[in-house]
C-alpha cells in the first residue's frame, strides 16, 4: 500500500512540473509585454516597470525565465500582489482553510448522502419515491449555482432570517470555543447546501445507476444464496463494489467543485480562495491570479492522488495483481 | 414404502414478467430427491433448468415470480415461509453453487471472510472457531496452503479454485442437499473432472444429496442415480439413470442421448438436435416438443400429454405411452 501511495505520488510530479510549464507559457502568450500583463491597468512609473522586468528577469532569455520560474515557485515564491502589497503566497494560504472547510464539508455531505440516497433508491427502483427523488435529483442537477445561491439567500437569510447572510463570522459572537464552532456552522449552512445540490444530485444519480447493475450480477447471487440478509447484501456486498466508479467521479468533481467556489464564495461574501479569485479578476491582479492557478491545479492533483488512494483501499485488484 | 423425501417440488410455477412477454421458464414441474441421493435435471440451454433450481432455493428475483406448486424441504413447505426463516436454510441445511466461479465471488473480499461468513450465519460459533472451520472446508475440498488462500482475493486464484472455494463455502454448514448448476460447464476439461469427482467425495463424506443441473449426459452418467429430463418448462421424462440410457421412452430423451452419445453409447462429440427450442413466452399447443418430434402423431399438436407413469419412479410426458401407463397412473399437470 505504502509502495503504491508512492508510486502514484511519483507519477504526479511530472504533472505538476507540466502544470508549471503551461502557467508559464500562459504569462507569455498574453498579447503584450508580459510585464504589463502582470502590472495590469496600474499606473506605473518607468522605474518601476523596469524593476518588475529585472525582478521576473524578462530580459532573460526564455529558458533562463523558466528556470527562475520553476525555482521561484519551488522555493514557494509565488511572488507579491500589487493590490493587496502582500506575498501572494501568504494571501492564498490566508484563505485556503475557509475554502477547505466550506468544500471539504460539502463534498463529505454531498457524497456520504448522495450514496446512501442512491444505494436506498436502488433497492426499489421503479417505485414512486424513486420516480421522484430522480425528478428532484434531475432538478438539482440542473440548477444554476448562482442563481440558487440568490434564491436561498433571499428566502432563509432575507426573509426568514434563519442564517447570516454573509460571511463566516459573526463580530459579536464569542471569538473561541464553542461558540465560534457554532456560529461558524450557521454561516456555513447556505453556501454548504448550495455547493452540495450540484454534487449530491450526480453522486445520487450515478450510485443508484451502478447499484442496480451491482445487485444483479452474479456475487449477489451468491451472497443469497448462503443466506446473507438482504439489508447486508445491499449494504456490505453490492455498495462496495458499485460505489468504487462512484468514488472516481467524486475525485474528478473536485476540480468542479473548486470551480465552483468563485460563485459559491462570492454569493455568500466567505473568505477563500474563490472569492480572492474573483477579486482578482475584477482587480487584473495578474500574481495572485497566476498564483491560485498553481494552487489550485496542484490541489486538484493531490485530491486525484487521494481519489486513486482511496480506490486502491477498497479495491484489492488494484494493487495485489 | 418409500421414507418420505429430502426435497419434493409438486406443480412448481414460475414464470418472468419481462417487457416481451411472459416467459413460463417453469411450468408445473414435480419432481424428488432422497436423502443421499444424486440426482440430474438434464435439458438444453434456456429450458428452465436454472430458474427451477433458483424456485427452490426461492432466490428468483424480478422479473421472476414463483406463481403456484408446492416445494418441501425436509418436510417443511418452503413457500410459506418467512424470508428469515428461508434464510436459515439457504447455505445451512439447503445449498447452491453456480456455473461461473469468476463471477460469483465478491471481489472485494477475501476468499476467507465470504466462507466465514457464510459460517457464522448458520452455526453459533465465535469469528475465531468460524475461521477453524472455514480452513478445514477449504482443506476438504483440496486446496492446497487453504491457510494461505484464506487470505487471498479471488482474483488471485484460478477458475478451478475458484470453484472449490465456492463448494467450500457451500459445504461449511453440512447441507442435506447441494444444488450445483452446472458447476463445470465454464472450466478446463481437466478442471471439470476434478471438480467432479470433489463433488462425489464431498457428498460421500458429509452424506449430502446433490441436484446437479447439466446438459451433459456424460456426467450424469458417471455421477447420478436418478435423472428429469427438462424440455420448455416441463420435466418430460424421469428414471434411474440405467432405465433412460436403456430405455429412454421420451423422443426427446432419444434425441438429447443420441446428440451426446455416439451410436456405442460412449460419449462423443456435441451434435444439436434438430429444430429450434420453442418459445417460453408461446410455447407449441399440444405436447410443446411435437414441432421437432420425429414420432409426433396427430394428438401430440391438439392435446398436452400428461405424466405417464411407466413403473417404479418411471414416467414419461408423451402421448406414445397413453396405452403403456397402468391404469390409475396417469396424473396430469397444467
Ligand atoms: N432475467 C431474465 N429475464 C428474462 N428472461 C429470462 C431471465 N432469466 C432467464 N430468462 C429466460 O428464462 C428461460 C429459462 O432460463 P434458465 O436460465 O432457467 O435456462 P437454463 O435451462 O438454465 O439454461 P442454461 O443451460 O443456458 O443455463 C430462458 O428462456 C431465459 O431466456
Ligand atoms: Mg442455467
């Protein structure tokens, strides 16, 4: 296991560097000189300039760019924000548990209830209750998350006053223990159910799928057969095996998911990482843009290593061959 | 008098509910096996051989519904049962085996933990006794290392052991009687011999009776007392395996033997009969093999033969009997 973890950690690496490549080429193919790309619409002296091109070494040749690049970002430098006047570095990792918190949250809900829901539905399907909660789970599907963001702040945060309607923090609520868990857990509540929809309806939609192709091969069959109860069947036998396709996707959705956190974030005002991302848009702040983009293709990288990881703990075929 | 029977199935039912139709994969089919008995249910592909077996182990799923008849295991009527009570049953005093040991296995667990759990469901024993008994299964049925094959994932055993596994599994509790449906038919000829004789030293051992489901009268011949011949959903004819080698009275069972057996009755190479297998969803008016029956008569077109029976355990569905049958002994089905 411990082999395998590492082999599938080595093969990353590549991916990353490629990642690094295309970040960098991305800076280049900008119309431009890259270093207004960088500076963006702010007004500048010549002096400056001339020092932001000594400083990203732009009079360099290319190669000699790209290894200053490389060595930068290994040495975790991923420059400084001219609107924030701060290392980019300390703004992304400011943000990153927010982000974590908000998505690791949802993907754990969306995904544990999207497969108990789809594993249940599977039992009976054809029934009513599985003829809607496909026609719910389509709708979900369906909906766009900035548009039910709006919705669900105007209904529970605006109207019925139920939730804060932005933020992560109160100001007046008590700045440690409990308290703070709690009142952070209450401005979670929106944005997690917003960014859960999405995932929780695909998750539905495809364990129920692979359920019912599950619990008709031929193991099930056997596990019946020596007079195992039907809830075990279901649960311990057929969901193993018909949640493994399942636990791809949910891997691969995370890079959606993180997409997604722009929206989600700016909806709900949370401090992270998509929020920053759209603030740095609107600001052409072209560090701290290239900056996430590198965290975030490597956070993608890493919850791909993990989605593999957990599939080879539930899978022995994987690695015992 | 004979002692009253292991299992007894009187008029079984069971037909699929499918979007083309309803298939009658079991149509009013009776038939017996004794305690320590071998018994064949012999037929071609898709004439309802496994769907009878799935009826008495009341494991047929939708489309499938058991829909009348009788089945009694042990004394007990099956039917009526609750599933928990059935579940006692199945893989304790009543067990099956498959066709293809590649699929019937979860391949997600270890081979050690499918047969102990098998184990701890029928016998009140602790995880570790469970384990004890589970190696010594693995060891009747001959697998070499058994304590080192607990441990292993079926991937990583072959077809044969696969299949040794699954009768080991089948075998922890000490049924009265195995159901094995076609156990051999996906292995290597050689594999299908040992698997065989395996077959016939388990139930020499544990004294359990078998029902094994083939399409292969060499085995029957090698390894059974009593045959059912199967055609369309019906048992067309039964006997001891010497009565329909000898004197097969079915022009069904004439044809199925003549098609495994060369002219010396050796068994030679596969010829099929002639003529499709009809329709379960519309099956042929009359006695249903009369399409391809060589000896069919008028009748055979209009009238559905009923069971003749032809002396001690012997009967036969075919209208070439209606004088033969002493009198008294004509029980009709469906
Ligand atoms: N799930 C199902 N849906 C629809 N029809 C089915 C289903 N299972 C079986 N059948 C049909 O029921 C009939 C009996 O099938 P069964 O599996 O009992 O045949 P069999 O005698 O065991 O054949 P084989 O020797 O090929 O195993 C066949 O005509 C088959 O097409
Ligand atoms: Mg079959």
């Amino acid at each position: 296991m411990l082999f395998y973890v590492a082999r599938r950690l080595a093969q990353a690496v590549p991916l990353v560097f490629v990642i690094i490549l295309i970040n960098f080429f991305l800076i280049h193919a900008a119309p431009g000189d890259p270093v207004f790309v960088l500076l963006g619409s702010m007004d500048t002296t010549p002096e400056f300039v001339e020092r932001v091109r000594r400083e990203f070494g732009l009079d360099q040749p290319l190669w000699v760019q790209f290894a200053t690049y490389l060595g930068k970002i290994l040495s975790l430098d991923l420059g400084y924000s001219l609107r924030f006047q701060e290392p980019v570095l300390g703004l992304i990792l400011d943000r990153l548990p927010a982000t974590l918190l908000l998505m690791g949250t949802a993907l754990t809900v969306s995904s544990v209830v999207g497969i108990l829901l789809g594993a249940i539905a599977a039992r009976r399907p054809y029934s009513v209750t599985d003829h809607a909660s496909t026609i719910v789970a389509l709708a979900g599907y369906s909906m766009p998350v900035f548009w039910l963001g709006q919705i669900m702040l105007i209904v529970f945060a605006l109207h019925l006053a139920w939730f804060p309607t932005q933020g992560m923090y109160s100001l007046r609520a008590p700045s440690e223990g409990w308290g703070r868990v709690m009142d952070i857990a209450r401005h979670m509540v929106l944005p997690v159910i917003t960014y859960s929809v999405y995932h929780l309806a695909l998750v539905y939609r495809l364990t129920r799928v692979k359920m019912q192709e599950t619990l008709a091969l031929d193991f099930i069959t056997t596990a019946r057969a020596k007079g195992v109860p039907e809830g075990r069947v279901v649960f311990v036998h057929a969901l193993r095996n018909a949640v493994l396709p399942v636990v791809t996707v949910i891997g691969l959705n995370f890079g959606f998911m993180l997409a997604g956190s722009v929206l989600t974030e700016t909806v709900f005002a949370w401090p992270g990482m998509g929020r920053l991302l759209f603030d740095a848009i609107g600001a052409r702040d072209y560090p701290v843009l290239m900056g996430l983009f590198t965290v975030l293709s490597l956070m993608v990288i890493i919850a791909n290593v993990i989605t593999d990881v957990i599939y080879a703990m539930v899978d022995p075929r994987v690695i015992y061959r | 008098m004979q002692a009253s029977p292991l299992l007894r199935a009187e008029g079984l039912v069971t037909h699929l509910f499918t979007d083309s139709g309803r298939v009658r994969a079991v149509d009013g089919v009776s038939l017996e096996v004794r305690a320590g008995e071998a018994v064949a249910l012999v037929g071609e592909s898709g004439c309802g051989k496994s769907m009878t077996a799935l009826s008495l182990m009341r494991l047929v799923r939708p489309p499938g519904r058991i829909l009348e008849g009788v089945v009694e295991f042990e004394g007990t009527p099956l039917l009526p049962l609750s599933d928990a009570e059935m579940r006692r049953l199945r893989g304790g005093r009543l067990a099956m085996i498959f066709q293809d040991p590649m699929t019937y296995l979860n391949p997600l667990m270890r081979v050690g933990a499918q047969i102990v759990e098998a184990i701890v469901l029928h016998q009140k024993v602790s995880a570790q006794a469970a384990r004890t008994i589970a190696l010594e299964a693995l060891e009747r049925v001959r697998i070499p290392a058994a304590a080192t094959v607990l441990d292993y994932f079926p991937h990583q055993l072959s077809g044969g052991m696969r299949q040794r596994v699954l009768i080991a599994m089948a075998i922890s509790s000490r049924p009265s009687l195995l159901i094995a449906d076609e156990p051999t038919t996906a292995l290597d000829v050689t594999v299908q011999a040992q698997i065989m004789q395996l077959l016939a030293e388990v139930r020499r051992a544990l004294g359990s009776a078998l029902l094994l489901i083939t399409h292969d009268f060499g085995l029957v011949a090698e390894y059974c007392d009593r045959v059912y011949v199967m055609y369309a959903g019906q048992i067309v004819e039964e006997g001891s395996v010497f009565d329909v080698f000898e004197r097969p009275r079915h022009p069904y069972t004439r044809a199925l033997l003549r098609s495994t057996l060369g002219p010396d009755k050796r068994v030679a190479s596969f010829t099929t009969i002639e003529g499709q297998p009809p329709s379960l969803i519309a099956p042929p008016r009359g006695c249903r093999f009369h399409p391809r029956c060589p000896e069919a008569m008028a009748r055979c077109a209009s009238e559905s033969p009923p069971r003749f029976g032809l002396g001690v355990g012997v009967a036969a569905r075919c209208w070439l009997h209606a004088g033969d049958a002493p009198a008294g002994r004509e029980v009709a089905h469906g």
